[in-house]
C-alpha cells in the first residue's frame, strides 16, 4: 500500500505517518538537543519535541477517520507540549485540526489547504514572532504544499519534492536568526520540523510499516557541543500550564503573561488553553492564573540548571531526586541536583511542591481554604522527559526518591529509567530512600558527596543501598488537626487526642513506613523524648549529619537545634522549612529532625 502512490488520507495513515515522523524527532533528539541556541539557550529542544511527540504516542487510538484521527492527535499533543517548540508545534496540528474538512478522508487538496490556514494560528500564539526559527520553517512548507494543491493529487509526490524546500527553509534561518550567525548552526526547532518530515518522506516511500513504527534508539551523534556557548538568562523558570475554561481574553493573558517574563506562547482555545512563558518568579504567577480558570497542569524547568547540564556539569553522573527531599537551595545547586516537584492539588486547582507553591503561601492556604490538599505521584512520563534531558549529557542517573510505600513515585520512576536507560544505552540507577524530608535530603547529600570524590557508578550505587537503614527521621506533630483532615488518622482518635493535648511523634520504620514513635502532651516534652531517644540508640555508635525542619515554628526548630548541639557538638547541615506535601499532613508548627546513625 506505501509503496503505490495515494490520494486520500484517512486516520489510520494519518497516524501512522505521524507515528514514522515522531520517532524519527526521538531518534535525533539528542542531536537536537546539542544545537539549541534558541530562544534560550537550555539545551532541551530535542526533548521537549520528543516529549509532546510521545504524549500523542502514548494518548491516541486511531480511527479510520481522518477528523477523528487529527482531532485525537491535536488534543493529545496540547495536553503533552513542552517547551516553545513543543506548543509551536502543537499548536500546527491544532490549526490542521480545526482547518481539515471534516471527512473520514480528505485529499490532497483538501490537506493542501487546511496546512496553509494552520499558519495563523501559529503567529496568533506567540507574542512576539521570530523569523528564522521553527515558524518561518512550517510557513515556507506549508506554501510549497499549498501551491501544489491543484497541481498534484498524491501525497507520496508532493511530501517528496517538499524536502528541497524544508532543506532551503532549514539552511537560512543561520543568518535569518541574528544568535545562530556567529555558531554555524541551524535552529533547533526548524531542525525537529524537518526531521519530522524526513520520517514521513521515508515512511511513504518504504514498504515495510514496522521500521518505521517501533520505537528507535537515540542517536547521539552528529554535532560537537562545543559550537555553542552559554549565555546570561534573564528569566530563570521556563513555566508551562494548561487552563481549562479560560475566564479572560487571550490577549489579555497575554498581556498578563508578558508583564511577568518573556518567551510567550499561548496555544489551544478557551475550553483548554496551553501557556508557555519564562519568568523568574513562577510561584507568583501560578498564584495570579488561578483566578482565569482552572489550572490542571503545570510544569516549570530550570533554565539556569539545563545551561549547567549543558555547558558546566561537575561531573560526569547526574543526580536526581523529588521534592520531599530537604535540603536547602545552596546544597542543591552545589552538587547539581535535578529535584522534580510532587503534584499538589486544592481541589481541582494544581500545584508543583516547592515550585509553584511555596511553604510560606501553602500555609496560609492550608488555614483558608475550604478544600483539603491533596497530593499525588509524580508520573512515568514526567520521569521520562527528566531522564531524556540528562541521559542526553550524562553519562549515567542516579535517581533517589521517598520510601517506595508511601508513594507511587518510585515506581513511576523505575520504569521510566528502565525505558529511558535502554533508549539512550545509558545505566540509571533507581534507589528507594525508604524514608522522606530531611532523612531523604542526608542520603541525597551524601550520594553527591561520593559523585563529588570520583568513585564509581556502581559503588554510588551499593554504598547508597548500604546506608538507607543509617538514616532517621522523627516529627513533633504539635496537632492531629491536618492528620484528621488528611485521613491519616480517624476523627473520633484525633479528637479524642486533642482534647487530652497529644502531641504524637511520628517516625519511619525499617520497611519505610509512618508509624507512632511515642507521645507527649507538649512540643517541649516531644523534643525531650527524641532527644533522649537518639542518645540512647546512638550509645557507642556516632551521630552524623542532622538536618533540622519545622513547619512554620522557628521557635520549634530553635530548640531541636540547641539540643541536637549540645549531644554531638555539632551544627546542623541546614534548618530549613519542611515540604508542603510533608507538611500538609504534619501541619503548621510541626518540628523535626533527621540524621544519620552509625
């Protein structure tokens, strides 16, 4: 069937067309990657293609009819974009779903011109349309395409005899594009758009339909990163959402967006929107867009850590861990650490922890709204995106995450490793913490300690492993208030507790579970038992590095210090405030400390 010329486009050979073209993109994303330069300089174009590409991959059932099929793709491609070139190109295939007739199949001449009344909706979503990039690429095929829509009727021919142009278009936007001038390169998001294309060309061309619909191994070959240099970021948080049932004009979201950062690109429609903005302060600006509409999706990179990972990495393993992991923000940007935000949610309303959401503001939210927070597991292809980033320059991933029995992010990320390691033919290793907050935060600390030493892949892995059972975590919960709430304890026992003034102490067993350490019916006396408790199991075994952690209770953390100093002579790693998916249950006034025995 591929190999004889075609005249009509139906679902099925609309989606495997897309398919052949988007794992040629996940073939080359590396490549991709290596080359962008714009319009920050972040390393992650490759990926961010690769990443909208799969959410179609992974999202869509083709149908036997074309506007069903289209319809599927675009949707799917909205709700996965990530990155300007990812909702640049989500956004073509919006305006391809909205402009196609909608048929079971269409001809060429029908494509023909839904491709050239797509382009609109391209320059409509960016506030500021740069020539020489992705967009003047997709515009010059589409008026290729169009001319031919009443000269040619098969799709095979005109796809074919477009390259020359796709390769004219691709080679200009060098001195189109004033950044690429002086590197020699061409713009990575033009360059993911043509790949795409080449897949197509061949995949029409070819005979067999399996080569081109498995997916590939990465290719990192091609271009020397040394080509391009690092530049000065002005906006550190590349911030991405979905908003559905948008309350207010596009150009006024625009406009609000532009006030707050720069690189904006809106894309979809009222019913469900996709933003894409950087600014430095994303916590501020998620705070401001809940008020025009429903946010069900967000994601935040950062730009500054990306160029790192591109052009300054310290060594040669990346390191990953979650949010539940405390540590402070100078330690984090130390080592390198890649820390993935857990979801949070009030209500319907969506949150990254400690990104989007920041203690200070969680807190007052926890006294004020009328909704409980929930949280939920960061997912297998939240995962796969990180590790397609970091394999794309690291030799090998060390990814560590809360105790495997109160979340399901360690699974997510297992087989996300397990998937991105075989791709990229790179180790990933996978380590359950089997504990959370600060007793997570010393074992992430000393992982990049050993990364930092030079010891080897394999040996991070086993001494990591080793050390999980050294490290301790004990919570002074001053209320059982927000564990009631939370459903971690039932309403009669946490008002019973209550009302006698309990103050539980929560800690983590060997298996990585809560579990009730003991009690007490002040903060003061909580501490005391912990306290007494650690100078007891630490009798002819020596206390290491301890991380102090409160919820909103300096006075609190003051005092586990004072204590903590008095029996090892030493001062915290770091006080810091605990996580709001950690605090949320333990709730304001809570104060902790973690720290390793051995």
């Amino acid at each position: 069937m591929v190999n004889k010329p075609f005249h009509e486009l139906d679902g099925r050979f609309l989606y495997y067309t897309f398919l052949a073209g988007g794992n040629r993109v996940l073939e080359h994303q590396a490549e991709i990657n290596l080359i962008n330069v714009f319009p920050v300089n972040d390393k992650d174009t490759g990926t961010n293609l690769a990443s909208t590409i799969r959410s179609v991959i992974d999202n869509t059932v083709p149908s036997r009819s074309f506007s069903e099929t289209v319809n599927n793709i675009a949707e799917a491609a909205l709700i996965g974009a990530r990155g300007n070139s990812g909702i640049i190109f989500a956004q073509f295939l919006y305006g391809l779903s909205m402009e196609t007739k909608d048929e079971p199949a269409i001809t060429f001449k029908d494509f023909a011109e839904g491709v050239k009344k797509s382009i609109p909706y391209l320059y409509e979503s960016i506030s500021n349309p740069v020539e020489g990039t992705m967009l003047t690429v997709i515009k010059d095929w589409s008026e290729f395409i169009s001319e031919k829509k009443d000269k040619l009727k098969d799709f095979k021919k005109a796809f074919s005899d477009s390259i020359a142009t796709l390769e004219e278009s691709l080679a200009q936007t060098t001195s189109k594009l004033e950044v690429l001038k002086n590197t020699g390169l061409v713009d990575a998001g033009a360059k993911g758009f043509v790949v795409f294309i080449e897949g197509i060309i061949d995949f029409i061309k070819s005979n067999n339909i399996r080569d081109f619909i498995e997916v590939p191994n990465e290719n990192t070959a091609f271009v020397h990163s040394e080509a391009v240099t690092k530049e000065v970021i002005i906006n550190r948080y590349c911030t991405e959402a979905v908003i559905k049932n948008l309350s207010i004009s596009k150009s006024k979201l625009q406009e609000y967006l532009d006030s707050k950062g720069d690189s904006t690109v809106i894309a979809g429609s009222k019913a469900m929107t996709r933003i894409h903005t950087h600014t430095n302060k994303p916590s501020e600006l998620f705070y401001r867009l809940k008020d025009f509409g429903t946010i069900t999706f967000q994601k935040v990179d950062d730009i500054v850590r990306q160029q790192e990972i591109a052009f300054d990495r310290k060594w040669n393993i990346a390191l990953l861990t979650d949010s539940t992991c405390d540590l402070p923000q100078d330690i984090i940007d130390k080592y390198q650490i890649t820390v993935m935000p857990i979801n949070l949610y009030f209500g319907d309303r969506h949150y990254l922890d400690k990104v989007t959401i920041k203690p200070d503001r969680f807190y007052d939210m926890l006294e004020s709204e009328t909704v409980f927070p929930t949280s939920s597991q960061i997912n297998e292809t939240t995962f796969v995106n990180a590790f397609s980033q970091l394999s794309s320059h690291y030799d090998a991933i060390i990814a560590i995450h809360l105790s495997g029995n109160m979340s399901g992010t360690l699974q997510s990320c297992q087989k996300a490793a397990e998937k991105i390691s075989t791709e990229f033919n790179k180790p990933i290793g996978v380590i359950n913490s089997k504990s959370i907050s600060g007793a997570l935060g010393l074992q992430v600390l000393q992982i990049a300690k050993d990364i930092e030493a030079g010891k080897s892949f394999d040996d991070i892995i086993r001494l990591a492993n080793n050390r999980v059972s050294d490290t301790e975590v004990y919570v002074s919960v001053k209320t059982l208030k927000y564990l009631t709430k939370g459903g971690r304890v039932s309403k009669q026992k946490g008002w019973i507790a209550n009302l006698l003034g309990i103050n539980p102490i929560v800690s983590i067993d060997n298996e990585g579970n809560s579990m009730l350490m003991g009690k007490a019916f002040s903060q003061k006396s909580s501490i005391k038992k912990v306290i007494n408790h650690i100078r007891k199991k630490s009798k002819n075994k020596e206390v290491g590095d301890y991380i102090v952690l409160h919820a909103h209770n300096p006075d609190g953390a003051n005092a586990y210090t004072s204590k903590m100093k008095q029996l090892t002579g030493k001062d915290p790693v770091s006080v810091i405030n605990i996580s709001p998916v950690i605090g949320m249950n333990a709730g304001p006034g809570t104060a902790a400390v973690a720290l390793t025995i051995k």
